[in-house]
C-alpha cells in the first residue's frame, strides 16, 4: 500500500466531515495558540489520537505546507496543484481523499508552523529527509512563475522550524537536497564535490569520510529502519547512485 493509502486508511473517516476533519479543524482553527506551544507538551487529546505515526505526520504535513505555501502569494493556481502532485507522487487513487485536505488547508495561509514544529521534532534524526521536503516546497514555489517575497518568507520559516541551517536551505532553493523527489534530482553535470557536501580542496581522507557518511544515511535499509516512508525509501536508490558517481569521479579525478 502506498503512503498515501495508508495515511486515508489509518485516520478514519478521511472526509472533512469525519473525525479525521475535527482533528484538521481543530488544528488549523487553533494555528496561533498551538504554535506558541512546544509540540511535545500539546495539550490537545484528538490530534495526538488521530496523527499516531511519523508517516501520518508525513503525509499531513506536506499537504498542508504545500496547500499553504501555494496559497502565500494569492490565489492558488491549477499549476502549483499540478506540481504538489507530481512531486509527492500522489496515486490516482487517493486523489480525491488527499484534494480535501489539500482544499481545507488552502483556505488561509496561516497555521502552518504547527505541522512544521511537529515535522521537525519527529524527523529530528533525518535531517536529509527535511531538506528534501523543503526542496520539493521550493519547487512548487517555483512552479509558477519566479518565486514572491511571500513564498520566501514561508519557505524561510518552514526551514526554521525544521530547524535545517542556512546552508541546507540554499540547497533546498538551488534544488541540490538530494532527489528523492521528482524535480528535486541533482542536475546533470554537478560538481561531485558538491554531492558529498566537501570543497574541492578537501583531502582525500575527507572526501572518503563524506562518502562513507552520506552512504550510512541515505541506504534504503538504513531509512527504512529508521521510520522513514516509504515513498522516500525508493528514492533513496537514486541518491545513493548520484552519491557512488560523484565518488567514483573524484576517484577517477585523483587516481584513487
């Protein structure tokens, strides 16, 4: 089952009149008041309930922060739709579950820091994986046109509250986060150095280090052990080939 079937499938009633629609309504009603709060001392029973695992997070909050993000510079237009789907790869057969939430969420662009708190907390341990969402964010910034003073201001705060650095941020704008994404691949022809996160005049035994590093984090069985969804886990085999290229380059560069 893909991610998407198992977030409509593990909150019930998926329809904005359901429980899974109070706890939504609860959340974006009480945006303000929650983001003054830390996330682990929430007080609110039934939206811990219903949001019982990282992939139910997952799956929430990219909604809601691209339905919001669309949302920051006017009026969302069909093209950003048409770029949340494909970069979070979004079955056809869940389109119309995951469209409520997405329509729910676009309504107004604030409330989005609680789910981006919340993101950053959980996924504290995989901050690649933050990076690559905030790069998929940028893309769909982007999908209409030169980014607004309003999208960036977002984009800046959903960084924050995942708490990623200013280097990870210019990644994610310039679209060098790591690919797991459609649209979010390193483009052809990239500096290797800049794959493995080194400077060109890195020694070998650091370059080495940044391979073996990036290897640990991004092997599939090493993401999948540590919760990551699966959407993500099949996208890892692509940035662990982009990672193994730039390394065989630079070996091939410095006849190692």
């Amino acid at each position: 089952m893909s991610l998407w079937g198992k977030i409509i499938g593990g909150v019930a009633g998926f329809a904005m009149g359901g429980p899974f629609g109070a706890v939504m309504g609860a959340a974006l009603g009480h945006a303000a008041e929650e983001g003054t709060r830390s996330p682990e001392l929430d007080p609110r029973p039934e939206l811990a309930a219903h949001i019982r695992s990282k992939e139910q997070l997952f799956s929430i909050g990219v909604i809601v922060l691209s339905a919001k993000l669309a949302k920051s510079d006017g009026p969302v237009k069909r093209i950003e739709i048409d770029a949340f789907k494909r970069v979070f790869r979004i079955p056809d057969e869940n389109m119309r579950d995951v469209g409520l939430l997405f329509d729910r969420a676009r309504e107004e662009v604030g409330g989005f820091e609680p789910f981006a708190t919340r993101m950053g907390v959980a996924f504290a341990d995989q901050p690649q994986m933050l990076e690559e969402v905030l790069a998929a964010l940028h893309h769909i910034a982007r999908a209409d046109g030169p980014m607004t003073r309003g999208e960036a201001i977002f984009l800046a705060k959903v960084r924050t509250a995942f708490r990623l650095d200013e280097a990870a941020g210019e990644r994610a704008s310039a679209g060098r986060a790591g690919g797991s994404f459609p649209g979010t691949a390193e483009p052809i022809g990239v500096d290797p150095y800049s794959v493995l996160g080194v400077p060109a005049g890195a020694s070998d035994d650091e370059v080495r280090q940044a391979w073996r590093k990036l290897m640990r984090e991004h092997h599939p069985d090493s993401l999948a052990a540590r919760g990551l969804p699966e959407e993500l886990v099949r996208g890892a085999t692509r940035k662990v080939a982009e990672i193994n290229a730039a390394w065989d380059r630079i070996k091939r560069a410095r006849n190692l």
